[in-house]
C-alpha cells in the first residue's frame, strides 16, 4: 500500500491540484475537477430537507402556505390528515426561520417582516385547526 511516506507525498500532489488552474489533457479537452460535497448537503442546495434560501424566500414559502391553507378552507377540505400536513409544513418553516435567526448576525433588513409572516402563519394554521375540529365533531 505504500506506507506513511507514500500518503504524505499524495496528500500533496492533491493540495497542489486543487489550488492550480484545470489543465488540458493530450486530447484539448480541459481536465474536470469533481468538487468535494459535503456530506451534509442535499440535492438542489437544501440542508437537512430545508431550502437554504435567504428571508425573501422565506417570505414567499409563507405566502404559499396562506394560500394552501386559504385553498384547503375554500375546498371545506376538513380532515385530519391534512391537518397534520399543514401542521408539519408549520414546523418546517419554524425550523427555516430558527435557521435565519442564527445566520442573521448583522440584522438583516426583512427579518421582521419574515418574523411576522411566521406568526400570520401560526395564527392562520391554528384557525384551520378549530375549522377541522369543529367539522369533525359535526360528523
């Protein structure tokens, strides 16, 4: 396998490699480069399941929550399963805005207004509850 020394002198030859430009092979074509991940991202720039967006799109993934619940009230869609759906994208917001709340270490402009969609949020999810319960004990 090579040993000690053999690691080392790889190690190198790799660190060299990553701060030189791509170089051209016989053929023309520029070498390609794979870029390291790591292994915490996902697909498409999301952590953990949660968009890696800044507050305005956070803004506007609380807007489409008011408006799925706005569509789920208008279709009198009362069950409890989509009430645990909402429920969990409530959740996933909350985690969002935690997220921006500990990124946002120089104050940034929208955080008060992302604050406040939040709580329209929570306000207009916890209507849909009572709406839910009271078609359920109606039945």
């Amino acid at each position: 396998m090579g040993g000690p020394r053999r690691a080392g002198v790889r190690r190198r030859r790799v660190a060299r490699a990553r701060t030189r430009p791509a170089r051209r092979r016989r053929g023309g074509r520029p070498r390609r480069r794979r870029a390291r991940r790591g292994g915490r991202s996902a697909p498409g720039g999301a952590v953990h399941g949660r968009p890696r967006g800044g507050v305005g799109e956070f803004v506007a993934d609380c807007g489409k929550f008011e408006a799925e619940i706005d569509k789920e009230i208008a279709h009198r869609k009362f069950t409890m399963a989509e009430l645990e759906e909402e429920e969990q994208s409530l959740e996933r917001l909350r985690r969002w805005h935690r997220d921006l709340k500990a990124r946002d270490v120089f104050g940034a402009p929208r955080a008060a207004e992302a604050a406040e969609r939040l709580e329209r949020c929570t306000a207009q999810l916890a209507d849909y509850t009572e709406q839910v319960f009271e078609a359920l004990h109606q039945m």
